[in-house]
C-alpha cells in the first residue's frame, strides 16, 4: 500500500441514506474476501448496517450436477 | 483498514476524547484490595489519562483523588491519610474524599481560601478483591457484580501487569478466535522445540472450521468450531463472552476467568487475570483463603518477551503492534469479522453517549445486579478441563500458591503457606 492511499477508504456515502459515511460517526471498514474488496458499512445517520463488496471479476457459483 | 481520523477516534482515551467519555461511564478495577489493605496506606494510579492518588483513610474508607497538590504540585502517593481523607506531607493541606480542600493549617483561620481549592475526586468501590474506580458523570451507575466477583465457594487469584500498548488491541485480541490455533498453537508447539520438550503433549493446535459472533444482552459470544467438533460442541453451542468494553470472560469446568482490560493512557493498560478456581465438587473452600496476587511478566532479563507461556505470547502480539496499532495499514480477511463487530458496536455505543443517553451494560437497576451470571463453555476444545491441566502454562504459573490451589480444589488436605 502506498503512503498515499494509507487509510483512503474509496467508499464514501450510505446507500440507504445518502449520508456522507466519511463523518467521525459513522463507520467504515475495509476488508478482503479473496480477491474482492469489502466496506463494512454503519451509518450513524440512518443506522443501516451492511456489506459492500467490490467486483473485480464476475464469478457465478458452481453450478449443482445432476 | 480504517481512516487515520476513525483508528485515532477508537484509541484516544484521555479527558474530553469520544472513546474517554465511553469509558467513563463504566466501572473500572485500579487495584487488588490487599494492595491498600491497611489503613494509611497509598498507591500510585492511572487511569483514562489521569494520575491518582488511591488511600486508606483511618475510617477503613477508600479515597481516590488527584495525584498533585493544588499547592505546589506535590505528589500525595506520600500524602498522610487521615480520618476524612488525605493530607499533603509538604504543607499540611487537608483533602477529603471529593477533592475538596477542607484544612490549610499555615492560613489565617478565618480564611476561605480552602473553599476554593478542588483536585479531583473519585468514587471508588471494592468486590472480589479489587478495588474500582468510576470517573463518569453523576449519578455514578451500579458497580456491576458478574458473577466471578461474588461467587462462593471458589479459590481466587489476580494476577496483573502493565503492558506498553493501546487498550484497543487487546481487547481486538478477543475477537479473534482463530489466533488460537496459532499463536497458542502451532507456535508454542515451536516454542516448545526450542526448549526441547515434547511437542505432541500440546492440545491447542486443532484448525477452526468456523466461528461466530453474536450480540447479547451484555456483549459478544464468540462461538467456534474445531476439527473434530460439531455445532453441538460447548465451544459453538454456549461459546464464551466479550463483556462489553473490556473484559473477556474466558475458563473451562476448573478455572474460570476474567481478562480485564484497563486503560490508563493511549499507550498503557493496566491487565488484570481475575480467575476463580472451582473446587471439585463436595470440596468446600477455606471461608478465609486468601486471594493471591501475583504480576505477569512480560520480558526476560535479555529484554525478550516470555513466550513459554499463554498470556505471554498474548502480550507479545498485543505490545509488537506498536503503542498504538496503525490500523490504516492493516489488512483484514473474512477471519476479522469479529473485529469488525466489536469497532462498530463501540462506534455505535459512543453515539448513544453523546446523545445523552447510557451505553451498553451501565446497569441502573440494583435487583438486576444481585448477580449477573454468563455463558461460558466448560468442556474448552472438547478437552475437559484443560486450562485447569495446564495451568502451569499460562498466566497463574505465578500465583505463589498455585500448587495449594490445586490441592485444595481436588479436595487434598493442605496446610496454607500464604496469609
């Protein structure tokens, strides 16, 4: 990670609400699933509680066997 | 990863900071009893940025006030206690339980002057052989009694040290089930081999399958299963607590524990191992057996950290973090989950704070509080008594009396060596 994007969340808004999830209250967190980005997201304004996930690629499951 | 503004919002402790304001609102243990057992005597504290000054008053009461003289900035860890509270050594100025100057033997005595000297002062309680402080707002809440602190019939032991790191990342610590197999695992297994003992003799190495995380009335649970294992297991079906803030709740069906965790500033907490031994059962514990305290060291005389044993290797993941773990630069998988959960649940509690109202687990309501009894799984890793087997590998393998403990928990006829 370079110094410059240390701690730069590229998520910014609630999708419930629209407000800003930059603001000291609310709350923001990164993560990785494999190769894909996760914002776990808490909004202070609306209280929505929820995962984003970020696609690099489109994977679909494994299809059942008959 | 979190934003410098949010890790610096999470880790900042002292007066005024969000995150200090939270933990003001809870209890929270400055001592062992034993430490200010007599009357006159005194104890250097700090807490939530604040040094302090814990006495024995000549009533029997505890005080708890500011460290300085509003004098001339003495210390009164060598202040003299007196019937209604402590006296600096260097001008006589008396203070009483609040802080309140109420004697200034060298001014006229018809002075006000006194009326308008105040240090801090603060409530202090003792249970269970600890002694807490609470330095939140008026009316201070209920000094919650978990059911560790007022059980009968248990042996008792505190074992303590201050270790050089934010609070935050111990408590993270707890959420994190699967450090377990390695950490406590598969590197005591190395730790093992370079002191040339047995490796197979070590039962923690067993790979997580799964783990979970669920809010209740009073925390987290934390549940998870090992290979081997099914949900039916204790492990996942009872699971053990995160008792929010900061204890751990932690044991097996021999030794139950409790993991405190204390801040004293942004870069020190003060860490308590509160463990109860439980007796077999028909064995009666002596009413007046003493509760041992003993300190956990961290490093060696070559000033490296001690990883023979559980708590050790703890404090050595927790303190080689860094004062204050830079979480801008971490990086998460999906085995952080708990982690996660446990920032925005502070996150959310600091909301309810500086909306006016009380945080989760300030406890109003003395019937609630007779005793608060917690889930916490007994059969540990499907291993039965397992701490109790291996006490001598974790933190009470310094209680100078860990030997007579276990005696008398099997019901052995023992002849006490400590007072």
């Amino acid at each position: 990670m370079s110094e410059k994007n240390k701690g730069v969340i590229a998520l910014k808004f609630c999708p419930n609400c629209g407000e800003s999830l930059l603001k000291l209250n609310s709350f923001l967190n990164e993560y990785w699933i494999s190769h894909d980005t996760v914002y776990f997201c808490w909004c202070s304004e609306c209280s929505w509680r929820g995962e984003i996930i970020e696609i690099k690629r489109v994977t679909a499951p494994e299809l059942a066997s008959v | 990863m979190l934003s410098k503004e949010q890790n610096d919002q999470l880790t900042q402790i002292g007066p005024g900071t969000p995150m200090g304001e939270l933990l003001r609102r809870y209890w929270q243990p400055i001592a062992a009893s034993s430490e200010v057992e007599k009357i006159g005597s005194t104890k250097k504290v700090k807490l939530l940025g604040e040094d302090l000054v814990l006495y024995r008053d000549k009533l029997n009461n505890l005080g708890l006030v500011a460290e300085r003289c509003a004098h001339r900035g003495v210390s009164l860890e060598y202040g003299i206690p007196e019937k209604c509270g402590i006296r600096c050594q260097y001008h006589g100025w008396l203070y009483n339980a609040d802080g309140q100057c109420i004697e200034q033997p060298n001014e006229p005595g018809n002075s006000t002057f006194k009326n308008r000297i105040k240090i801090a002062g603060y409530k202090v309680k003792e249970l269970g052989g600890l002694v807490f402080a609470y330095l939140g707002p008026a009316p201070a809440p209920e000094l919650p009694r978990w059911d560790l602190f007022v059980r009968k019939n248990v042996i008792r032991a505190i074992g303590y040290a201050i270790v050089p790191c934010n609070w935050l990342q111990i408590m993270e610590n707890s959420l994190d089930p699967t450090h377990l197999e390695w950490l406590h695992g598969h590197y005591f297994q190395h730790v093992f081999e370079q002191q040339g003992r047995p490796q197979e003799e070590w039962p923690i190495t067993k790979h997580h399958i799964k783990i979970g995380f669920d809010e209740f009335e009073w925390g987290i649970i934390k549940r998870r299963v090992l290979e081997g294992q099914t949900e039916e297991n204790e492990d996942w079906a009872i699971g053990h607590p995160i008792v929010f803030p900061n204890i751990l709740r932690v044991g097996d069906r021999g030794a139950h524990s409790f993991q405190i965790r204390v801040p004293m500033d942004d870069t020190h907490t003060l860490h308590f191992w509160y463990t109860c031994f439980i007796p077999k059962e028909g064995v009666k514990v002596p009413d007046d057996y003493p509760i041992s305290l003993y300190e956990c060291p961290i490093k060696d005389e070559n000033g490296k950290f001690i990883t023979d044993y559980i708590d050790g290797q703890d404090m050595m993941a927790w303190i080689t973090q860094g004062p204050i773990a830079d979480r801008t630069t971490e990086r998460l998988g999906t085995s952080d989950k708990g982690i996660i959960m446990y920032r925005q649940m502070l996150k959310r509690e600091l909301k309810k704070v500086q909306e006016g109202k009380d945080p989760k687990c300030v406890i109003r309501d003395p019937q609630k509080n007779e005793c608060i009894e917690l889930p916490q799984e007994e059969n540990k890793f499907s291993e039965g008594e397992l701490l109790t087997g291996v006490a001598k590998d974790w933190n009470t393998r310094y209680a100078p009396n860990l030997d007579e403990i276990i005696a008398i928990c099997r019901g052995e006829k023992v002849v006490s060596s400590i007072s």
